[in-house]
C-alpha cells in the first residue's frame, strides 16, 4: 500500500510540472482527489486491511492527502499569479501619451496678491472690510482732511457723477465710515482691499480703475513703531523673510505724520539692480498716523486715541513680484496672461538667493 | 522746484558738501527729487584767444583761425561762423572733448588740418530756450577778459549743479532758495544769511503821485514801490545762469530781476510800466466777462472770482497769474512800478485752474509768508538800483490786513515720544527746533515752540511732531507689534462667502478675471441692463467708458472676444463684482457672480474624448454651486424666452424656492456670433437664503432595487414635468430618478420624443421585495401615462 502511495505521489508530482493553466489544474484535480479519483480509491481499500495496519495506513493516507491538497494549492497560486503577469503584461500602456486635459481654473493675480494680504492681517486680528464704490464727496474726501478747494485733489482727478457723488479715488473712505460707525467703542483693526478710479489715461503704467489695500488701525498709544513693526510683517510676507522697510517722510492730508515706505529690493537684495534703480529699494506703500482732523470727523478723540493708517497698491505689488511691465495686462484677460497664476505660489519671491 | 548750488551757497553754507549727498538727505527730511544735472556737463572746453583768423582759400565758408588754448603753441582750428571773425575770446572744445555724444577729433576740412572746435552755445548742449537768437546765428563770444585757459564751463557758471525737487503739496516754504536755505541748514545744522536788502532811496515819496485801492477781500496784504529811469539791458552773468539753473529764461535785467527776487523769496512780483498803469491802483474782483489781453498775447475772458490790478480805466494784471499787455516793461520803459502782495490763495487757484498756470500762481496757491512781502520788494529795489541803474522813490503804497505773528505750539516731550514710538530725551527734541531754528521755551513739561510765519505748514502739534521725526530720523524708530487687546480678525460673511465661491468656480475649471465697471452706455444696456436706471458719469473720458456697468456679460464677452480674436477658442471665465445702478433715487451696489464659457470643456484627442461645452455644461457648473451653498432640492430651472440677448430656446431662469436668482444660457449670436453660455447670479438673493447645517445621515444598509422605463411624450413635456410625476407617484421608496437616454427619430412620430429614466427604490429599515417594487414601479408609469398622456416605450 505504501508503495502504490509512492506511486500516486510521483505521479501526481510529474502530472503538476505540466499543468499551465487552472482550469488545467482544476480538472487534474478532480481526477485524483474527486470521489472516483485514487486517493477515495485508496480509502477504500484501507477496511480490507488487518487493525494493526489500518490505523497506520490511515494516517499515512491522511498525511498525503494533505500534501496533495497543498501541492494543488501552491500550483494554484503560482498559477495565477503567472496568469496575472500575463494579463498585466499585456495590459502595458504608453505612459508618455498626452494626458486627458482637465478644465483647470486659476485666481487673478490681483486676487492672489489681496488674498495673500488679507490672510496675513486676518492672523493678526484684522476684520477685512468692504466700502461702497460710488461714494459722497464727504467720505471720499470731506472727512479725510481734504475739503473742497484743497491743492491735494488735483492729484486724484475723479469721475463724478453728480456734484456730491463719485466714483471712490481710493479705499480710504472705507476707514472714515468704519471709524464713524465704531465710534471709540472699540479698538479697530481694519484692512479694506477693493475698486478705486481716478480720471487718467491707459496706459502701461496707468489704469482709469486700479485697486487699493488700506490698512488701520486705532487705538490709545499706536505709535510709529507699531506701525513699522506691522509694516516690516508685510513686507516679509509679500517679498521674502530677508526683507526690511524703511521709511521716507512725505505729505498726505488723511495722515500727521506721513511716511513712504521702501522695501529692501527682493530681486538684488539690496545692492542695486535695474528693478530697483539702483537704489537697492522699491517703493511699496504710503503710511502714516491718522491726522487729528481725520479722527475727529469720524468721532474719535485725537487727545486719546491715535492710529496709523497704511494703504498700497496690489497692481504695483503684482507687477513687481511677478514682473509684470504692463499695467493693461490685469484687466485684458488675455488667457495666455491668466492661465500663468493658476498655480500656487512656491517658496519665496526672493530672487537674490 | 530747481534749486542751483551756487544760488544756495549764498544763504548756507553748503560749497563743501556734495551735492548729490546733500539731495539724499533731503530725500529722508521728506523732499525728493528728480534728477541732479549740471546746466552744461561737457568736459574739455576752454577759454581761448583768437590770434589770427583768416578765409579758407578753397572754401567760402570756413575760416582758418589760430587760437591760443593757453598752452606753449597755438593751435589751428577750423571754424564755419559767420560771426568768427568779430571774436576774439571763444570756447574752444579740444580734441577729446564730447559734445551731445559725439567726440572732437583732429580733422582735416577742405584740406587743412583742425584741432578742435570753436562752439556756438546750442554746440554746448544748452537748452533752445536759453539760447538768444544773437547767439543762434553763431560761435558765443566771451568777453574780453575772460581768462585764456580756463575751463569755459567753469567760467560761463554751467558747471552750476542744480537739484530738481518734487515738492509735497504741504511745503510752500521750499518753493523759494531762502526756504531751501532753512531746510538744508536744519538738516547740516547750519546758520542761514539772509539776503541784503539795503536801498538809497532818492527824493521824492510814491505816496504823493500814487494812490492804492484794494476793494476785494481776496487780498491781504499790497505793497507799492516806483522805481524812476530804469536802464534796461542784459542781467548780469550770475543772475542769468541761475535763472537758467532754475528753469527759467533769462529775458533783460528787469523782468530777471523780478524773477530772481521770487526764486529767492519765494514772493512773487509784478513789475508794471509805471507811465503805461498810471497813478491809481485799484485791486479788484473782475467783471462778470470783463476782458483783458495777458502778457503771452491771449485775450481772457474773466469771471467774478478772479481777481484784477486795474488802473481807473481797465484791468492790467490778471492778479497771481500774469500780467497784462497794456502794462508790460518793455525796451523803453523807464519807470517801474513794482507789486509785492498776497492773493488769497483758493481764488488763484480758480483762476490757475480755469484760465493759466505759471510760476507765481503755483506759489499763490499754496501760500506766502506775510513776513516776506516787504523784504521781496525791499530786494527788488535794491537790486534795480544796483544792476538797472533804478532810482528808488521813498514811501510805500500800502495795504495790509494780514496776520504777521508767529504762531506758538505746545507740546509735550510725552507725546512726541507716544507718537514716534521713540525714547527721546528733551536735549534731541530741542535741538531739532533749534536747528530749525524755532524758539523753544519750556514750560514744566511742555515745549512751547515759536513756529516762524515761513513755515505755514506748521499749525498743530502733530506737524511739530513729524518735524522732530523727520529731522532726527525716521531710521531710528525700531519697529513693533501694536500691544492693543489680542482679537480675532476675519472676512464679513460676505467676504468669506465671495472667497467659498471663487474657490468652487476656480476647482470647477473656470479662470478668475477683473474687468472693467464702466462700460458704454449701449453695452450697458445690454442682458437686462436697461430695465435698471443708469449711473451715468458727468464727464467721462471717453463713450466707452461712460455708464457703471448693471451686468458683467458684457464684460465677459469682450474677454471672450479679444481672446477669440487671438486664436483661444476655449475661454472658460469667472468675475465676482458689483452691477451699478440707481432705484428710488439711491446708488445701488450688488454683488454678482458672472461666468462664460466656450469650447471644450474637457478632451483628449487621440482617445476620441472630446466634451464640448454646451447648455448642460453651464448648468452643471451652476447646479454644483447652488448645492454648494446647501441648496440641493430647492433649486429648479425654468425656460426663459424673453430676454433679448439670449438664446431663446436656449436659457432658463435659476429659481430657488420661489425666488429668480439668475440666468444661464446661450447668448443671442447678435451679441456673439460663436456659440458661447453664460451665467448671472444675483449673490446677495444667494447668500441671504438661509439653509440648515451639515447633518450626518446614518448609512443606508440595505440593498437598492434599480429599474428602467422609457416613455414616448409630445416634444413639448419637459423632462422637469415627468421627473415631478415620477417622484409624486414613486413615495418614499424612490429615492433617485435620472434620464439616462432622449431618442427622437425613427420609431417616434416627428412631435414626440422618447425619455427613458432610470429608477433607484430603497427603504432604510429593510430589503425590498420584488413585489412592492413592481407595485410602486407600475404605480408611476400609470400615472405618467395618465397625467402627461405619455405611452410607455415597447422594449
């Protein structure tokens, strides 16, 4: 018995090297461990043996059962797993073909250069604050110190609509109307990003409507400090961790003290290039703290509270960090221009590393 | 404003410092500037002698000259002039010297050799206006005693630097040398010479031949003096070459005179033909169109808010401004009559603004020193005596109702620190007023600063404030956080929801775009435009950009368009702005959501996928938005056939409960001949609609039976109204219905169309059975067949 055991084994063996397929495998399967296979055939004869041998004989049947059914198993498995590589195989594609291109959409620059700003004043406890675009003589000019007559309108030439109302020259009422609205209740902390017009020709540097951020804030002791320090947070979030402001006295009505801001040149870091003239500065913002005057139209008590207001230009701030050289480019949406900023920002802005 | 370091070198003493070093300082004392330039920057010219000049044997025009350079030989030097053989000291430019660009080289003209050019003063680079038309015709002769030798830029005061300042509109001090004078010597802590005024007046007092009235509010302060037999020539060098370094042509003495007096002073003067104005003066409002020629030959038309110098018979000096023909000096006038005043400043700058801008006027416009007024005039005089050979009368014609004290500030060391954000100690503060040469007394803690009436800038404490700020520097503040209560900041509910649905446009394929708000008043009347009342510019700069825009579509189409015209068919773009328009005589302002896209919406070519964009391509985009914004069930479309420049079988109302929040639909080809779509929602209806909060609904564990049916319908029967059927009849256990197949054409009569839905039926408690489905399936297409008198399809 052992012998035919022995046998069937070799057999069995013999017939799995020249099995390819599992169906293959399957059908010689059912002929050796199906019920008119061998193997039952073998259990059958076992009662014909004496009770010594059966018990013996039994498990010696049993274990190669076993190794049978395990045999069919593996031969299974690398079956398949052939069969599988044939298919995957089969199935190979030319992976540099053109891809399926997906509609993809992008924020304007102008939007990219606000949203930037208004995150980071939002993370330091600014509300973001909008302001109507057709807006009265006094909230545009009245209420920031500039009364009719004064020399400083010349420079924001409006388009009016009647002799009361305009199109707002820039995002400062928006200050005066949040002051007014607030009045001395609380500390404000502002940031108004929006529309502005003024009466100039088109051209590469020029735009008839142009966008301002202004920024404010009002409190008791805000000093020039503050402001530098808010000042230097921005200038190295927009342009690069390296960067420091400066400042330049100059005159604006709304504010007493006045201070332009230079930003040390992010393309040359400061050792002058042909972005920065030379000078190893660019020019970002106007600044100042808020004038007495201003305070008090809108409800405040110059004696008790003081403020800083800064306002600048994100078409500028574009036009310098992406190194845009034509003002008209932001509102030709020319797909070729647009599709350039649909795509986050990578690391810093600082070409001079 | 130019100023000329040799013209400031008189006041302060500036001749060692450099001058492009001075203008940085005055950048961060708050001046800029706009260039540095010399009035002639040539290198290598010289005074020269000529010796010898005689006619070219072979050329008619060229002369041979021997000039002596100041070296050990003469050289040749050919010249072309007519006017060379009358010179005798001229301005050689030697070999190597380069003149506009171009360099002088040894040549030889006509056969003879030339080492050099004598130079005519166009040659040196000078600008037209400078140059006489005397020295138009040729060389520039010297005088006779100009130094053989010597460097001929040196010699003529070219080489004069002059600073071209961009003044802020606050500081009308600077518009003079004198102010300038204050303003560097603060700076370089320097004392200032002011300039003499000492004058020999003659016998004989204005006052007894003249007379002055001022019958206008409009001016406080007139001074009066006459100047007898006035010899008129040329001005003196020094005084026309810093006329030229300040921008101004140097005409004859007396008309330099009184320009040069107001550089100095920053007062501006007039001098009228005493003979011509006769003995009355009056000052006064013009005449509602009265007329007057000025000075440049225009007659004016005046209105009642200029103000005029007017003898008893006419006007003759447009106040401010410029004076009038009638008057003007000219070669043979002998006496002079000279005015010092002030106007009040908001009428010249009517008058600047609606008839002629110039020098005087832009200083009326900004204001003068009272105190300066008569020291002006006192130095004109002075200086006719001395450089016209003027006799000055005694007295003065007088008229003055102006305010000549200093004003007194106080302020506390405290404040300037709080607002600087500074440690300054009281020696820093006062050494500032001190080198701005305020007077300071202290008063326990407090600074009484005594501001100086040339400073009108000055008038609260918060000027004094940016004064000790600007003059100790601004580099010194060390920046910080302001220290107020920490608070949370963040958008406006609308803020953030315009950020939610950029962001949902922007992953949804569509590009953001900003155009402009102001359109044509044609454009403007265009998508539903004209049924909202315009906002109209009064004077706009142009038609097309005339009317605030009251849709963004047209906005979008002319993108599309410019885009198209460049050969980009697949433009698919988004703006969120405001429409513009008037209602019950309020200025309306709302937010809009616009969208167009054209194209191909999603390809790849070489696997035959190709989506090209259509009306369920713009649906999609604006149904995924509405359930963005929670509105999912809410929603649904209605055919819209009445909007002129829409598509009319093609666009459709977005109605969400009851309310219209917007279109969509293809644009009418009359707007745009390619097939585009468009979408305009109305954010403000949008955002204000209330939904509920995010709720998690527990998984449905149990399986879904699907089934399908087709119905044959009139063309007319919306897809709408069998799915409103359907979802009727289906109950509870049908929770979703979707077309999944339109057939017209073979098999379906002409006004009819097959639809064929497919049906999902669920319950959340239990599996269905066979049977309640079909009942429930058969349930819905009795219905449909009933109510829309639809059949079902044969399978």
């Amino acid at each position: 018995m052992n012998e035919k055991i022995n046998v069937l084994k070799k057999e069995i063996k013999a017939k799995l090297e020249t099995i390819h397929s599992v169906k293959e495998l399957n059908e010689l399967k059912v002929e050796y461990l199906g019920k008119k296979g061998p193997i039952v055939a073998l259990s059958g004869m076992m009662k014909e043996l004496p009770v010594d041998e059966k018990k013996t004989f039994g498990a010696l049947l049993n274990s190669f059962k076993n190794d049978v059914n395990t045999w069919f198993e593996e031969a299974k498995n690398e079956l398949e797993e052939k069969e599988l590589n044939e298919k995957l195989a089969k199935e190979k594609i030319d992976i540099t073909l053109d891809s399926t291109s997906l509609p993809v959409g992008g924020k304007h620059p102008i939007q990219m250069v606000i949203d930037d700003v208004c995150d980071l004043f939002i993370s330091m406890g600014y509300d973001v604050v909008e302001g109507p675009e057709i807006e009265q003589d006094l909230y545009n000019f009245e209420k920031l110190n500039l009364p009719k007559g004064h020399p400083a309108r010349d420079s924001q030439d409006s388009f009016y609509i009647t002799e009361e109302m305009l199109l707002r020259t820039q995002t400062s009422p928006v200050q005066a109307r949040t002051m007014e609205a607030n009045k001395e209740k609380s500390p404000i902390r502002m940031i108004c990003p929006g529309k502005t017009y003024r009466r100039d020709n088109d051209d590469a540097t020029h735009s008839h409507q142009f966008h301002q951020i202004e920024g404010l804030v009002v409190d008791e002791n805000i000093s020039i400090a503050d402001l530098k320090g808010t000042l230097e947070i921005l200038a190295k979030t927009m342009f690069g961790e390296d960067r420091t402001v400066r400042f330049r006295p100059s005159f604006f009505p709304f504010t007493e003290p006045s201070l332009e801001v230079d930003v040390s040149c992010f393309k040359c870091g400061g050792k002058g290039c042909s972005l920065c003239k030379g000078t190893g500065w660019i020019e970002i913002l106007g600044s100042g703290m808020v004038h007495p005057n201003v305070l008090r139209e809108c409800g405040y008590d110059p004696e008790k509270y003081t403020g800083f207001a800064f306002g600048m230009g994100p078409e500028r701030i574009a036009m310098l960090k992406y190194g845009i050289n034509d003002i008209r480019h932001f509102y030709t949406n020319d797909m070729r221009f647009i599709s350039n900023f649909n795509r986050k920002e990578g690391g810093s802005t600082d070409e001079s590393k | 404003m130019k100023v000329s370091k040799s013209f400031l070198s008189d006041y302060v003493d500036i001749q060692d410092i450099n001058y492009h070093d001075l203008a940085e300082k005055m950048v961060f004392a708050g001046n800029e500037y706009e260039s540095i330039e010399a009035i002639c920057d040539a290198k290598n010219l010289v005074v020269g002698e000529i010796l010898e000049c005689k006619k070219h044997p072979e050329s008619k025009k060229l002369s041979i000259c021997k000039v002596d350079l100041g070296l050990e030989e003469p050289v040749q030097i050919l010249c072309g002039a007519p006017n060379v053989g009358q010179a005798k000291k001229v301005i050689v430019a030697k070999v190597g010297a380069v003149l506009s660009g171009i360099e002088i080289k040894k040549a030889k003209l006509a056969g003879m050799e030339s080492n050099g050019m004598i130079c005519s003063l166009a040659e040196l680079g000078l600008d037209s206006k400078y140059v006489t038309e005397e020295d138009k015709k040729g060389i520039h002769i010297l005088p006779d005693d100009a130094p053989v030798g010597m460097d001929a830029v040196k010699y003529l005061g070219y080489d004069d630097e002059t600073i071209d300042f961009e003044l802020t509109a606050n500081r009308a001090d600077l518009m003079s040398v004198l102010g300038m004078a204050y303003e560097v010597g603060a700076i370089y802590n320097k004392s200032v010479t002011e300039p003499e005024i000492e004058v020999h007046e003659i016998d004989g007092n204005i006052e007894e031949s003249m007379k002055l009235d001022v019958e206008t509010n409009a001016c406080s302060i007139y001074l009066g003096k006459l100047v007898k037999n006035v010899v008129i020539k040329e001005s003196p060098d020094f005084i026309k070459t810093r006329l030229m370094a300040s921008g101004i042509r140097p005409i004859n003495n007396v008309v330099d005179i009184s320009n040069y007096v107001m550089l100095e002073y920053g007062q501006p003067l007039h001098f009228f033909d005493a003979d011509r104005l006769g003995n009355h003066v009056i000052v006064r409002n013009a005449k509602k169109d009265e007329t007057m020629t000025t000075l440049d030959g225009n007659e004016r038309v005046l209105k009642e808010n200029d103000i005029v110098i007017a003898n008893e018979k006419e006007a003759v000096c447009l106040a401010g401004v410029m004076g009038g023909l009638n008057t003007e000096v000219e070669l043979d006038t002998k006496n002079i009559f000279i005015e010092a005043a002030i106007f009040n400043p908001l009428n010249i700058r009517y008058t600047a603004k609606t008839i002629l801008r110039s020098e005087a006027s832009s200083r009326y416009e900004k204001g003068i020193d009272p105190n300066r007024t008569k020291k002006a005039i006192t130095r004109a005089c002075m200086l006719l005596e001395k450089y016209a050979s003027g006799e000055v009368l005694q007295g003065m014609l007088v008229h003055d109702e102006a305010n000549h004290e200093d004003k007194k500030i106080e302020i506390s060391l405290d404040k300037i620190n709080q607002v600087l954000g500074m440690n300054l100690t009281k020696e820093d503060v006062k050494d500032v007023f001190s080198r701005l040469q305020f007077a300071v007394e202290e008063k326990e803690n407090i600074f009484v600063v005594t501001v100086p009436t040339r400073r009108l800038d000055i008038t609260i404490k918060e000027d004094l404030i940016e004064e000790v700020g600007r003059i100790y520097g601004y580099e010194h503040v060390v920046g910080r956080m302001p220290s107020s209560t920490v608070r949370k900041g963040g958008y406006s509910k609308k803020g953030s929801d315009l950020k939610c649905i950029r962001e949902r446009m922007q992953s949804l394929g569509l590009n953001q775009v900003i155009t402009y708000s102001l359109l044509s008043e044609e454009e403007s009347n265009w998508f539903g435009g004209d049924e909202k009342e315009s906002i109209i510019l009064a004077s706009p700069m142009s038609e097309d950009r005339k009317v605030m825009r009251k849709s963004l579509v047209p906005s979008l189409i002319n993108v599309y368009q410019y885009n198209r015209a460049r050969g980009i068919k697949d433009v698919q773009i988004y703006e969120t702005g405001s429409i513009y328009y008037k209602e019950d005589n309020q200025y309306i302002e709302k937010p809009v959501l616009t969208g167009l896209v054209s194209g191909t919406y999603l390809t790849n070519s070489w696997q035959g996928i190709r989506v090209n964009v259509d009306f369920y391509t713009v649906k999609g985009i604006v149904e995924n938005l509405l359930q963005y914004f929670g509105l999912k069930g809410r929603y649904h479309f209605e055919v819209e056939e009445t909007m002129s420049d829409m598509h009319p079988g093609r666009t459709a109302n977005i109605i969400v409960d009851r309310t219209k929040v917007g279109y969509l639909g293809q644009v009418h080809p009359k707007r745009n001949k390619q097939e585009i779509y468009v979408f305009e929602i109305n954010l403000e209806a949008l955002m204000t609609i209330k939904t509920r909060g995010i709720k998690f609904k527990e998984l449905n564990k149990y399986p879904t039976v699907k089934k399908d049916v087709a119905f044959i319908v009139k063309q007319t029967v919306t897809s709408e109204e069998i799915k409103k059927v359907i979802m009727k009849a289906g109950g509870r256990l049908l929770t979703n219905v979707s077309v999944f197949d339109v057939y017209v054409g073979e098999n379906v009569q002409p006004d009819e169309k097959s639809i064929a839905y497919s049906l999902e039926f669920q319950d959340m408690t239990r599996t269905l059975n066979d049977e309640e489905v079909t009942q429930v399936f058969n349930h819905i297409i009795e219905k449909v067949e009933t109510t829309l008198d639809a059949k079902l399809r044969d399978k």
